[in-house]
C-alpha cells in the first residue's frame, strides 16, 4: 500500500467520524426539517467516505453513485418490515438502515454526495496536473512520471 493510499484512508475516517459528529451534534441542538435532512445528507457523505476508504483509488463519479445508490437501497428496503423490525432491537441498526421510508430522504442523500464527488474530483485533476507533488524530492527527471 502506498502512502497516498494510506493519508487517503486515514483521512476517509476523520471525514467520516466529522461527519458523525456533525449530524449528532444538529441532532442534539435542533429540532424539525433542519434535522431530518442533515441527517440524510450527512449520512449519504458518511457513506461516500466508507467507499473511498475501501476503494481508495476508485473515481469520483463511481464512488458517489455507488454511495448514492446503496443509500437509496437502504431507504427503499425500508418500505418491507425488516429494517423497522430490527432497529426496534438495535440503536445501532437504527442508525444504520433507519426505520420508516421517507422520500425526502431520497432527494437529500445526493445533496451530501454531490459536493465530496467534486471535491474529489477537483482534487484528482489537481494532483494529476501537478504530478511532481506526488513523487520524492530525491526522484530525478527520468523517473518522475509523465503527467497525462
């Protein structure tokens, strides 16, 4: 594993323990819609963060939409009685698969992706027009890596 993979992993579980905080944190200071839909944006960018902690090298675009997708799965699978039925058991199990469908949730999980997919994004096309940022100073010309 090399160590841009490791800083990105490592950094993947700060953003995520963030963004965490974050939603607990609104939860415990407000009330009403404010809440509700933080939640569903935050929880969505904890997940795009869980796929870029696996993944570490997978592209912006197929990271968020697998993010996305797999937050509307969950959302959906909310519509039979097995996640209800198991977060009525689990304070960890309702944090993690919810226990009622709500469609707004479905609207809101991209408004937390969204913006980690062009950072992500932004950060990519940095780092690879400037491909002398990611090699040693002791690399010499020949061994650098052609920018592409």
């Amino acid at each position: 594993m090399s160590l841009p993979v490791r800083w990105t992993r490592l950094l993947m579980v700060v953003s995520a323990a963030g963004f965490t905080g974050a939603a607990f944190a609104i939860r415990a200071a407000m009330d009403g819609p404010i809440e509700q839909y933080s939640g569903a944006a935050l929880s969505a960018a904890i997940v795009y963060t869980i796929v870029i902690l696996i993944w570490p090298l997978i592209s912006p675009l197929p990271a968020g939409g697998a993010a996305i997708a797999y937050c509307w799965f969950i959302e959906f699978a909310q519509l039979t009685p097995i996640p209800a039925a198991l977060s009525q058991r689990s304070w960890l199990a309702r944090q993690l698969l919810g226990a009622q469908f709500d469609l707004i949730d479905v609207a809101w999980y991209p408004v937390g992706v969204i913006p980690l997919v062009a950072a992500h994004w932004l950060l990519r096309a940095r780092t690879r027009s400037h491909p002398a940022r990611l090699t040693s100073p002791t690399v010499t010309a020949e061994c650098a890596p052609e920018p592409k």
